[in-house]
C-alpha cells in the first residue's frame, strides 16, 4: 500500500490556516501557521506548515532573527 501525504488540503476546513484566519483571526494562529500563509505552500516532502516549522526551528523559533 502506497504512503500517502497528509497535505493541508485534506485536512478538516477548520484546521487549515487560511481558512482559521478567516474564521478565528490572527490570535488563532501559531507562528508556523502564519509563516505557511506566507509562504503560500510547501513541497512534495512537506506542507507550508511543516516547512515552516523547520525554518522556525533553524532560527531558535524566533521570529527577530528570521527577519
């Protein structure tokens, strides 16, 4: 059986980050959430979520340093 990948798009509506900033607002939103709205999308090994925490993680998790 093939391994599939849990992209954003098949996650439930209302844990997608686009779809949570519209419906919550920004306070909702994890950092790595708001980065993955940035960066728009991921690849074929990671979602825009999962990218974004990488690059978090390489920064210490601080936004200052990644600006």
């Amino acid at each position: 059986m093939e391994d599939k990948k849990l992209t954003i798009k098949n996650w439930a509506v209302e844990d997608r980050p686009r779809e949570k900033l519209l419906s919550k607002g920004k306070a909702s939103l994890s950092n790595a959430e708001l980065i993955a709205i940035l960066i728009g999308s991921g690849t074929s090994k990671q979602s825009a979520v999962e990218l974004s925490r990488e690059i978090l993680a390489s920064h210490q998790n601080d936004l200052h340093r990644i600006a």
